[in-house]
C-alpha cells in the first residue's frame, strides 16, 4: 500500500475510528471475538474507510497476535472497505510488518490518507514495545514538512498515545507532546487531533481550537474505564460529526453525537 491514498468521492467523507484492539492470538479469545462484533457493525454502516489507531496486538506484538488480528478483519476487505492502521506501545513494529509486507515504510508506520474534505496525518507513537510513547525527532519534522505542503486542505492527526490529559500538554504518555502540539497549533488547517491508549472516551477542544477525540478501547476495559466501542465519523467541508457506538448496545452512550465546528 502507498503512502498517499485517496477516499471514494462523497458528500462526506465516512470513516470508522477504532483504537486499542489488542487482539491476542493465544487463549485469551475475548478481545479477538470483539473486534469481530465491530467488523460486523462497521460492515452494517458500511464506511469508506477504517482507521485503527495503535494496540492491535494484546502485550507485546507477538506474530500470533497479527496473524489472529488479519484473521478478524478480513470481513472489511472482502467487503472493500479499506483499513489503515497506526502502531501503539502494545504492538512491535517489525513483526506487524513482517506479517503485512506492504506496509513497510522507512522507518516508522506514518502516513498521509486522503480523503475528500480533509487529509489524515496518522503517527507512528510506538517507541518500545510495551513502553513510553514517542514520536521522535525525523517524524515530526515529517509531520511539519507534509503539514506545510498541504497547507490548503484541512487536516486530522491521528496517533496511538494521548499528548493531553486534563488539558495539560505532557500530561499524558507521549514524551515528545510539548514539540507536537507546537507544531499542530502553529498550523490552522489542523481541525482536530485522534488517539486513544487511556481506554476512555472524551472529546474536548485544546486552547488553540483543535478538536481533541479520545477514542474507547475496543478490546478491554482499562480499571474500569469508560465503554467498549468505536466511533464513526463523518468529515463535511468545515465540520465533523461523530457517532459512538457501543459494543454493548444497551449502554447509554450508544448512538451519542457530537458536532464539531472546525477552527478557522
């Protein structure tokens, strides 16, 4: 797969947000049987696109991991819908590669998506398996260089470990935060910025007027966190619209949403 792809033309760009699979390819089936119960509602709603934001694998990334994980999300390529994925602390960057050749990059797992009525900046925050977060310096001077490029189009910055917690910069697990969120602030056409990691959904809005979506987990609950699900999302020309949807379709969070007027 390239690096710069592009959506189907539409209205609206229709994605679906997912974070913290944390598929385990041993006995630990759970998290592995989850995923496939949002595969199936994915498929229901059926979006243009699937974006996954790091902790695919259960602990450490192991081959299994990958190869149970492929397993569950074949459904969505079969159907057509595209899938792109970013890597989190839980995941090991060689081996996701070495089970999915062609998403060898470089050096770490960046990318530009391209969709209709915004790009998405998806970062790579995995710096050792089952450590801190970091982006690193030559990716963020990526980051700057693409930003600056496509100046024109808004953006969305997608990443794996929060750079804000409790509206604080470097509040979070992300060592390099300070140096990211400078870079997105400086930068009007960054509408709004995607992680997950905490296994807790909230959506906030950072001083600049970025937008700030903290994804559920998919695979398990964290101390008690929040709700398992995913998100969708509709990108229109100068908003977004999110919709939550909750494994546990009883739950009260289900089908909330939230209307999102990007910054100017």
């Amino acid at each position: 797969m390239l690096p710069h792809r592009v959506m189907a033309a539409a209205e609206a760009d229709r994605l679906a947000l997912l974070a913290d699979v944390h598929v385990s390819g041993g006995c630990a089936t759970g998290m592995a049987k989850r995923l496939s119960v949002v595969v199936k509602q994915i498929l229901e709603k059926r979006p243009q696109m699937v974006l996954v934001a790091g902790d695919c694998a259960y602990l450490k990334g192991k081959v299994a991991d990958y190869r149970e994980y492929m397993r569950r999300v074949r459904p969505l390529a079969e159907a057509g819908v595209s899938m792109h994925v970013t890597l989190g602390n839980h995941d090991h960057r060689e081996r996701f590669w070495d089970m999915l050749p062609g998403e060898r990059r470089p050096h770490r797992q960046a990318m530009v998506v391209e969709g209709r009525n915004a790009n998405w900046f998806l970062l790579d925050s995995l710096g050792k398996t089952n450590g801190a977060g970091e982006l690193g310096k030559d990716q963020l001077e990526w980051l700057a260089a693409e930003l600056d490029g496509k100046a024109d189009r808004p953006a969305i910055v997608m990443l794996h470990h929060d750079p804000i917690r409790n509206g604080k910069v470097g509040g979070g697990s992300l060592a390099d935060s300070e140096r990211l969120m400078a870079i997105v602030r400086s930068q009007r056409q960054v509408k709004a910025m995607v992680w997950g990691h905490t296994h807790a959904f909230n959506v906030s809005q950072d001083v600049s007027g970025i937008h700030l979506i903290n994804l559920p987990a998919t695979g398990y609950k964290l101390w008690g966190r929040s709700f398992l699900g995913w998100v969708g999302c509709e990108v229109h020309a100068g908003h977004t619209t999110l919709r939550v949807h909750t494994l546990n379709a009883q739950r009260k969070e289900n089908g909330a949403t939230y209307q999102l007027k990007w910054r100017v």
